[in-house]
C-alpha cells in the first residue's frame, strides 16, 4: 500500500485515506489489499469476475461500482505481491 500512495502522491493526485469504505467522503473510490483471505479488495474481486495468478507482481486493477460510487479495485496475491 506504500508504493501505491507514493506513486499517486509522486503524479500529484489528491486523495484521502479512509478507515472504511463508507466513511470515504471522495468521488472516487480506489480499495486496494489482498485478492485472498477476508478483506474487502478479496470479497469484491469475485463479483467484478476477476482472478489474481499467485506469483510475484501479479495484481488484478479492475473499474466497479460499490454502493453507486464508481471504484478501482487492486488486489494482488500476498502482501509482498
């Protein structure tokens, strides 16, 4: 999750950390975590039909909707993945 705040801090885009999804206040979601276990980016990952290969690197990056706000959902395999 630090290299992708960095990245985005790096290319000036403005963004608010949330400590959930319904107290986010911006009009554009971007959830980020793992593609398995019980956080939200691996209970999300199944319904926007995508999968993660589990290997180094690897992340799935798709557009969804969650609750009418539109989202970028990123989930890659394990946390150094």
């Amino acid at each position: 999750m630090d290299e992708i705040t960095r990245a985005l801090k790096e290319k000036q885009v403005y963004f608010e950390e949330a400590k959930s999804l319904e107290s986010a206040t911006g009009k554009t979601l971007l959830i980020a975590g793992l593609a398995r276990g019980n956080g939200i980016a691996a209970r999300l990952l199944p319904n926007a039909d995508r999968s993660v290969p589990n290997v180094p690197e690897a992340l799935a990056i798709q557009r969804i909707q969650y609750k009418r706000k539109p989202a970028w959902l990123i989930a890659g395999p394990t946390i150094a993945g």
